[in-house]
C-alpha cells in the first residue's frame, strides 16, 4: 500500500469528524455517492485516496447530507414546537 501524506491524513481525519459530528453514517454517505459503504469505510481507514476531483464529489455529498438532515431537524424542531403549543407547553 503507498504511503499517504501528511495532508492527506488531516482530510481524512477532518472528513471524519465532520461526517460523525453530523450523525452521517458511512451508508448515509455511501447512498448518495453511489457507492458501498466499504468504500467510505476505506476511505476513512486510508486505505484508499481517490483523485482530487472526486474528493471534491465526496465533500460536496458531505455537504449536501448534512443540509438535508439540517433540514429534516429544522422541520422536526417546527412540529415540535407546535405540539408544545397545543398542549400549552
């Protein structure tokens, strides 16, 4: 296996903590790329470095994922908010 950089190991690192800070799981991420999940995994693990376009891709679904939970929680957070004013809080 060739031995990966310094840089790449902070993407990787930064990439990870982003994805777990999110509560993005590696399927989460892996379905919107379309690819397995042992992929991401890989990736993680730095087993495999893809080409700096397609880290861009990786990052841009990073992206994408967590608006799209960022707004599932934002219309959680509305209907519960409702409820509590149903209830009288």
């Amino acid at each position: 296996m060739e031995e990966i950089s310094t840089a790449e190991v902070s993407l990787i690192t930064r990439f990870f903590e982003a994805r777990s800070m999110a509560g993005i799981t590696q399927a989460e991420l892996a379905a919107r790329l379309g690819m397995h999940q042992t992929t991401v995994g890989r990736f993680e693990l730095g087993e495999l470095i893809p080409t700096p376009r397609r880290t861009k891709m990786w990052i841009n679904a990073l992206v994408a994922e967590i608006e799209h939970k960022e707004a599932s929680l934002m219309s959680a957070k509305r209907t519960a908010s409702e409820l509590q004013e149903e209830v009288g809080q």
